[in-house]
C-alpha cells in the first residue's frame, strides 16, 4: 500500500460524520413547498425569498442551456460574459466579475486588501479573520482600530443568522475617514432592498460605486457561483489573479438560470412587494405570540431557542407538522431562521403561524405572549429606511460561532498544513466542516481526533 493511500486512510472522515445526515430533499416545488422524505412541507428554510429559484421559466432557462451547450465550462464564456456585465449595469458599477467558487473571490479580495476587518466572521467560515480583525458593529465605529488600519471592511448587507441590517452610512464615513474601501456581501439583500431590489447602498440611498459588491447568486437567484461588482482596477486584478483564472469559469446552465432570475426580479416588482407585506404579518404575528426575533428588521425571521438539543427537537415537531426552518446551531445561543416566500398563499402564511405556535406550545417552546406591546416595539427597514436594527436582548450580540479551544485548533492545524502541503485552502475548508459537526459532541471529538494528528 501506498504512502500515500495510507495518509489518505489516517484522515477517514466517515467515522466522525456517521451520526449528521443530509437533507432529504426530493424536490422544490413551486409556491414556496419542497418534498423532504417523501412529505411536502412549507419551505421556510431556503433563501429563495423572491420565489425565483422556484420559478418554472428560470429552470427551463438552465435545461435549455444543458440542452444547447452542455456542462463544459468553456460553452459559458458568453454567458458569463453577458452575465457580469448585466450585474454591473444593474448594480451601477464600472465592471463585474463572476466564479463558480468563492475562493477566487474572497481569497484574491483578501489577498489585494492585506489587512482587512469584519462585523460578520461567522457569515465566512472559509475565511479566517484572526481575533484583532473582527468585532461589532459598535466596536468598529466607536472603538480605535488596531493598527494597521485595515484597507477592507466586509459586512453583510442582510445578516444571514440575525436578520438586521448594517449601519452603512456610519461605516462608510468611517472607512472613507481613513481612505478604506467597504465591502457589502449582498447574497440576501439583492432583491429585497432599495429600489428595484438594488442592495443595501441604494436602501441607505448612498451611490451606487460608494461601497463594493458581493453576491452569491445561490441565495435570491437561485443558481451557483459568486459575482464581485465595483472599480475596473479592482475587478481586473480578481480576473487575472491565479485563482480568478483557474477557478473562475461557471457553467452554462447556471449562468441561464442567473440571467433569466435577474430579468424576472426587476420585471417582476410584485415579488419584492408581497414579501415586505408578508413580513410585516409574521413580524407582528409571532411577536404577539412571544416569539425573540431579536434584532430582525427584514423578512428574514430568527426565532430564539438556545439550547441545541432543543433545536433538535423542535425542528423534527416542525417537519412533522409540515413546516421546514433553518437552523443555527451555536451551543447556548442556538435558534432557527425562518425565511418566508414572496410565493406563499394566504392559507400556506397561516398554516406556518399555526404550526408554530402548536409546536412551541407542546415543546414547551419559552414564549410569552405581548399582543398590546408587539406592535409597537418593532420597526422593519421598508418602512423606516433610517432603522438597521430592532431592541434585542443580550443574548443576540454576535459571537464566534466556534469556542476558543476550537479556533487555537484551527489556526495550529492551518499552520501545520501550510507548512506541510503548501496551502491553507483545503485545511480551512476540512477543519470547518469538522467543526460545524451537528452535535456538541461530534464537535470535541473532531478536535480531539486532529490533535491527535499534529
């Protein structure tokens, strides 16, 4: 046996991964349903807000491109090409850059900035921003920032796992104030804010080259790959880095797909329209029932649980009940996410109220109703454009998704692999997915077993 295969072997994962399972997803059907183990439940997990990954036109776009072109990359070159340019004349920009991975995005973005910070290192978790990098919103704009100052700032337009909004005029005098440049990842905001579901910058009604984009079209478009969109100088250095020239290429059904979905969403205003409408209704349906949305301004919802054995088992009642919500597992500051469809029919809007509020009553779900106040202690960002977040309690302050003794592993194992293989890239990607493990205990033993290895 080769040295090699038995390497290989040493680093067998499947014994670790033996207990999480895979979404059993069968399909996604149109209206806002998906089929999960043979049962059609509400789809209140996916990021398809708009309805658009859904939409029957926007799958025959990528069959026809399977049918004429076929998977090699190559025959998406024209694509790709009408693609970018369509999302920088869409976003306002000088150019765009497409990938089908992050990596040609995020690392050469990286690369170029040298020094960079963050507000949302949990939104990333193939990126690695070390402790002096990261920090909260109010920590970056009142606090002094380490020095040297970082050249990139990178937030989230909507937060994937609370929902608020960043303070993006105050982030951005502050970035300017010491000639940075500021990125806003717009793969959840694209489509639901601004006019004509621009972003976060036409939201704040800041111009449109005041800030840098990024999109991953998997979210509101519902095809793969990641778009970069702002300065030529910058674009073309993203093209022409080794990863943008290796890695960058998509295929032709995805780029059809990402194309027509882009046409519907700014033919079709209704789609933005009722799911504001939407969720202005489960905002004050489940505050009313005392659900903790926290610091939510926009149709993404996260409901509060804490523990994650109880996620566990809320999340089986849900499905039971034929209602299917992400969820964030985060030890003690663990809750779901419920992202609501533009597609939902009135019924299918109640039923999802019903089901939530029948399995928080049998499990025990700590609610405490407030139907005179709910009403009046909430504001959502299509309404008040000034607000980029609600009151929350304590318990919702961004934290680092991993413990501390997780995150010295990760940086030594990194540090060991690079010196051993030559690259962080494949170890960052290994070690995160050990250590997003489902249970707790998977967790520690993932951390034992690459101690164990070093």
């Amino acid at each position: 046996m080769s040295s090699l295969l038995e390497k290989a072997k040493a680093w067998n994962l499947n014994q670790l991964q033996a207990d999480t399972k895979p979404l059993d997803i069968s399909a996604f059907v149109a209206r806002g349903h998906v089929e999960m183990a043979g049962q059609q439940l509400v789809d209140g997990g996916s990021f398809d807000f708009l309805g658009l990954a859904s939409d029957i036109r926007v799958r025959e776009a990528a069959a026809s491109a399977l049918k004429r072109l076929g998977l090699q990359p190559v025959a998406g070159l024209r694509l790709q090409a009408e693609l970018e340019q369509r999302m920088a004349a869409f976003w306002g920009t000088e150019d765009a850059f497409y990938s089908a991975l992050p990596s040609p995005v995020f690392h050469s973005l990286l690369a170029l900035a040298k020094t960079a910070w963050t507000t949302e290192a949990e939104a990333w978790p193939f990126l690695s921003f070390p402790p002096s990098q990261q920090g909260t919103f109010l920590e970056f704009l009142e606090s002094p920032l380490p020095s040297p100052l970082p050249s990139l700032v990178l937030v989230c337009g909507i937060s994937p796992f609370r929902g608020h909004l960043p303070p993006l005029p105050q982030l951005l005098q502050k970035v300017q104030a010491f000639k940075g440049s500021l990125c806003v990842d717009e793969s959840l905001s694209l489509g639901l804010l601004g006019n004509n579901g621009k972003g976060t910058d036409a939201h704040f009604h800041l111009p449109a080259q005041a800030t840098w984009k990024l999109c991953d079209l998997g979210q509101t478009l519902g095809a793969q790959g990641f778009v970069f969109a702002g300065p030529r100088p910058v674009v073309s250095y993203l093209r022409n880095h080794p990863l943008g020239r290796q890695h960058s290429w998509g295929q032709a059904p995805n780029l059809a797909a990402a194309l027509r979905a882009l046409q519907l969403l700014e033919a079709e205003p209704w789609r933005k329209e009722r799911l504001w409408e939407i969720a202005q209704h489960l905002h004050l349906a489940l505050r009313k029932l005392g659900f903790d949305l926290g610091p939510s301004v926009t149709p993404l919802l996260p409901l509060w649980v804490g523990e994650e054995s109880k996620v566990e088992t809320l999340r089986e009642a849900l499905r039971k009940s034929g209602l299917w919500l992400r969820e964030r597992l985060a030890g003690k500051n663990s809750h779901f996410i419920f992202c609501p469809k533009a597609t939902y029919s009135d019924e299918e809007l109640q039923r999802s109220l019903e089901v939530l509020a029948s399995v928080a009553h049998r499990h025990q779900w700590h609610v405490q109703a407030s139907p005179k106040t709910a009403e009046q202690n909430f504001y959502l960002a299509n309404a008040h454009p000034s607000v980029w977040a609600n009151p929350a309690k304590p318990h919702w302050t961004p934290r680092s998704p991993l413990p501390q003794t997780y995150i010295s592993v990760r940086k030594a194992t990194l540090r060991e692999l690079y010196q051993q293989a030559g690259t962080s890239e494949f170890m960052e990607e290994l070690l995160w997915q050990l250590l997003s493990l489902h249970k707790p205990s998977l967790r520690q033993k993932a951390a034992d077993w690459l101690l164990k290895r070093l």
